[in-house]
C-alpha cells in the first residue's frame, strides 16, 4: 500500500467516524424536541403560550407570572425553575 493510499484511507475512515457522531447528536437533539412538558406560572406579559381564564389567546397574559398561563419547555426543565409548576395554580 502507498502513503497516498494510507493517508485516502485514514481520510476516510475519519469522514466517516466525523459523520455518524454527528448522526447520533442529530438524532439525540430531534428526539430531545419531541419531549416537552407545559410549564406553569413563568410566562412574562404578553408572553404565554396558551388560552388562560382571564386573556383569550396566546400572547395575551396580561401580568408575568401568571398561574394559568404556560410556556412549553424541554421535559425536566420545570422543576429547576423557582415559582414555576406542571399544573395551573391560582393567581
């Protein structure tokens, strides 16, 4: 085998070894994006991505941290955010 030969080898061996990890973080990061969870009471004003009791639509929360609005956020986020919650809550 020559040096040209080895080094075309290593190349490829390289390119490919390159494209399945960023196979597997593609797929990784798709996957990550189906799994989401609503998250109560950390919408700013205006902000929320749901109908709530008191504002009609999406986007029309009229005070931050409403109770009733939520915003979608990756699974498992939730919980580590002060004041928020996986269910509606007063006020």
């Amino acid at each position: 085998m020559t040096i040209q030969t080895k080094t075309k080898l290593a190349s490829l061996i390289a390119a490919t070894a390159i494209t399945a990890a960023l196979a597997g973080v593609t797929m990784g990061t798709a996957q990550a994006a189906d799994e989401k969870e609503k998250c109560y009471g950390i919408s700013k004003a205006g902000m929320n991505d749901c109908q709530t009791p008191t504002s009609s639509c999406a986007g029309t929360s009229k005070k931050d941290g409403d109770g009733h609005a939520f915003l979608v956020v990756p699974k498992g986020t939730c919980g580590k955010l002060v004041g928020a919650s996986l269910t509606p809550k007063a006020g």
